[in-house]
C-alpha cells in the first residue's frame, strides 16, 4: 500500500502542474477567439485539476498504517477518492453536453487562430505522456486511483482531437461539427466515469474477491495435509487487496500445536497471492 500511495500522490501532483498550465492556455485562447470547444475544453482540465487533488489526497490517506479505529488500514480511502473523480467526471460532462447542443441550435461561430490548433496539439503531446506513465504506474500497483486518473488522462486526448477537428470544420463555416463533437466526446466521458464510479463502488460495498481466484483457493486449501474439509471462505476488501476469513475442519483428536501449525500452512499459502492483504483461519473439529 505504501507504494502504491507514494506513486498516487506523486501522480496527484503531477496532474495538478500539468492540468493547472493546460487550464490556463485554454481558457484565455477559448475566451479571446470565442471557442467553445476550447472553453469546454478548458473546463473540463478544471475538473482534471480537482481528479488530480483528490488523487494526491486520496493517496496521503491510504498510505497510512493500520491503527486502533481502522484495524485494516486505509486503503479504502483511494476507492473513495476514485468514486469523486467518477461522478465529477459525469458532472463535467454534463456540462461539456450542454455546450455542444447550444453550439449546434445557435450555430455559434469563432475566429479562427493557429493557436485554436496548437493549444490542443499540446494537450495532446503533454496527456499522452501522462497516461502511459499512469497506465505503467496502474499496472504496477493494481490502483484504481491510478487507472482512473490514466482514462481520465486518455478522454482528455480524445477530446482534443475533437476540438482540433471541430476548428477545422468551422474554418469552412460549418460550425455545428464542433458542437457534434463536443456531444460524442461528452457521452464517451460520461460512460467512463460511471465505469470508474461502479468499480469504486464494488469495493466500497465490500463487494467478494473474484468467484475464479476463490474456487483455486479453496481447492489449494483442501489439498493441505491435515485438512479434513473446508467449511466457508469469506473476504472482505480492503482496498486493493483482500482480507480473507477461512474456517476449515481438522482431526477432532489433533493437538492444539498440530491444528495451529496447519492453519499457518493456510495462512502463508493464501497471502502468496497477489491480491490478498491476509487471511484469518479458524481451525474446527470434525464432528
């Protein structure tokens, strides 16, 4: 967790440094030329600006130990931070939705700039650097923070082609193209988001580790010597991780020593998996 929080929160701050420098170029050449693909543009790298603080925040917090209150840690604090960054998304989008169908009803124009390509080629050239070194960072530590940020990262891209091409329709007059874009970009955004926002929910809601990894585990456990049958294998999130609970039956006859040094068995075999924060096995007699 330490890990995947330090490499949270130094993504939090690079999106801050890069989304705070885009907001600004596009927002003052959106307002000058009076593009409104650009100014949605510009809104939507303010709600990148709010992503990218949740993601630090959310990565300060989860990186804290296990304590007295939180006997788990906080790992669910990234999950939270992620199920913000969903639905900010959706409300941008809404908003970035909007713009499109009035630029389409009223036909607005825009005076056409060089800058109205080169600001959104640079966003282009600085989002695709952040999100393969995000993608990279997500994969690495199996953050949902992370690779929410990533798909974050990757709609802005696609929605600055859309501006790029929308400016190059309206260099013809046929204006409405930039307010069609604008909707697609706006629709795909806000699919993305409610994916982030049910993924963060899942684990919120303690939602069990995946039914294919559950069965391996528990033909793993029957196999260990000692072990007469597996009686219930429950698991809690964390965060990222898993917290399983396992009861199994042993010899009724079996020293407290013997069934102890089983359970450990268990418990080192369950922990070698990649996604599994600890296990607690619960040793009963066969009856």
């Amino acid at each position: 967790m330490e890990n995947s929080s330090n490499a949270a929160k130094r993504i939090g701050v690079l999106g801050i440094s890069c989304n705070l420098f885009l907001l600004t170029i596009k927002f003052i050449v959106g307002i000058i030329f009076k593009s409104q693909g650009l100014i949605a543009d510009a809104l939507n790298s303010f709600g990148d600006v709010f992503s990218s603080i949740v993601t630090f925040v959310g990565g300060k917090i989860s990186e804290k130990p296990a304590d007295d209150d939180h006997e788990f840690g906080h790992g669910k604090a990234e999950f939270v931070a992620s199920f913000l960054i969903g639905i900010f998304m959706v409300m941008v989008s809404f908003e970035t939705l909007t713009s499109g169908i009035k630029a389409i009803i009223y036909n607005q124009a825009f005076t056409f700039s060089w800058l109205l390509i080169i600001v959104p080629l640079v966003t282009i050239i600085v989002k695709s650097i952040l999100y393969f070194y995000c993608m990279r960072q997500s994969k690495k530590y199996g953050s949902l923070l992370i690779l929410s940020n990533a798909k974050d990262h990757r709609n802005d891209i696609v929605l600055s082609i859309g501006v790029i091409i929308g400016v190059a329709f309206g260099v013809f007059g046929y204006y409405f193209v930039d307010g069609m874009i604008g909707i697609l970009i706006s629709v795909v955004i806000i699919i993305t988001g409610v994916k982030i926002i049910k993924e963060a929910y899942d684990v919120l809601i303690d939602k069990c580790i995946d039914i294919e990894i559950v069965n391996e585990m528990k033909k793993a456990i029957e196999k260990t010597d000692g072990v007469n049958h597996l009686d219930s294998i429950k698991s809690k999130p964390t965060g990222s991780l898993h917290m399983l609970i396992v009861k199994v039956s042993v010899d009724p006859n079996m020293t407290v020593k013997e069934s102890h040094k089983i359970a450990g068995i268990i418990r080192d075999n369950l922990r070698k998996y990649p996604n599994v924060y600890d296990a607690v096995v619960h040793i009963n007699p066969d009856e």
